[in-house]
C-alpha cells in the first residue's frame, strides 16, 4: 500500500475547489487531454474523468454501467454534446 501511495500524484484525494474546477473545465473545452490535464493539476487520470463527469462535461457511454469501469480505461468516454 505505501509503495502505491508514492506513486501517485501530488494532489492524489485532495479536496476539490471550484478554481480547480473551472481550470480543467476550460483545458477540457479547449482541447486539453485529460492525460496532460491530470499531469498539470497533480491528480490521475481517473479523478480527472470522474471530475468532468460530475461537472456534466462528459458523460459515461450508454454500456457503462459504473465510474470505475470507465476509470479502469477498459473503455472511453464521450462528450455532451452541447
């Protein structure tokens, strides 16, 4: 467990802020990946996901049935569209 924790990011479980939020929502609708979003905020790529997700900026596919299957990368994600 302790070998895992070193290597997840910096702010792996911090709080959320709605400055954070609006950072990844504009790098997220300006094109970002969320791969170098979650790089640049110090989170993984998964809270990343779950986080857009929760601000309705991507949305599980019709298949998924839970968060974790889309963190687990077995699948994709798509946008709303707006």
């Amino acid at each position: 467990m302790e070998a895992r924790k070193q290597k997840l990011p910096t702010r792996a479980g911090a709080r959320w802020d709605s400055q954070e939020d609006r950072v990844i929502s504009a790098a997220f609708s300006g094109g970002k990946d969320v791969t170098i979003i979650a790089k640049l905020q110090e989170r993984t790529r998964g809270s990343i996901q779950s986080r857009l997700v929760k601000l309705e900026l991507i949305q599980l596919a019709p298949d998924i049935e839970t968060i974790e299957e889309l963190i687990s990368g077995s699948t994709d994600f798509f946008r709303i569209n707006v």
